[in-house]
C-alpha cells in the first residue's frame, strides 16, 4: 500500500525514513521461520501532492539486513523538507527452498529518525 508523508514544518530539518522487520514466522508452528532478510523493497515511486517532497533522495531499492536491523527508506535534506507526498514501494518476498506452506506473519515497522 501507499505510505503518505506529510511535513507541515516552517523550519525544515534533516530527518530519515527507516525500514525494518521481525521474521516470518509460521502461525501453527512458531519454529518455522523466513528470515527477514527474505524482504526486498522495489521501484520506489513518488507522487508530491502538494510542495517540494522529498523527490530527489528515495532508495530506488533495497534488502532488509535481518530482524530487527532498520535501512534507510529515504532520506531528506533540510533543504527538501515541507509538503505532503506518497511513497509506493513494492515488497517482495524471496522463499527459500525450504520453505513451507504455511500462514506467517511479521510485523514491519517505518520510523521517523
């Protein structure tokens, strides 16, 4: 889904947008676990809807290192602060051969920094 960012701030100041995870983990069977470092995030698009945005910094891809281990989604200048603007970014998911069915969950986590 989208994540929408609005900045209503007179004063900009430098800030980043992180992104981490916990494992999957099987809901029946909690010792069954895809690592999060399985999570890709792909084709960061932009849409500004109204000011500057943060157009010109947004990590156009990146792996999670592991649970719990926060990368940077975007960072923004002061200079590129102020206005309201959505972020698209597409997860995918890489199932180890091992993998088996199952229904995981993870929960993932984006931090103002």
């Amino acid at each position: 889904g989208d994540l929408e960012l609005v900045d209503r701030r007179t004063n900009f100041v430098s800030y980043n947008i992180n992104i981490s995870s916990t494992n999957l983990i099987e809901q029946s069977n909690n010792s069954i676990i895809i690592g999060a470092d399985q999570i890709n995030i792909n084709t960061l698009s932009q849409t500004v809807v109204e000011g500057k945005g943060a157009k010109n910094n947004i990590t156009s891809s990146l792996a999670l290192s592991g649970a719990g281990i926060s990368s940077t989604l975007l960072s923004n200048t002061g200079d590129d602060g102020g206005g309201k603007f959505t972020l698209n970014p597409i997860l995918d998911l890489n199932l180890p051969a091992f993998s088996r069915e199952g229904n995981y969950q993870a929960t993932i986590t984006i931090d103002q920094i």
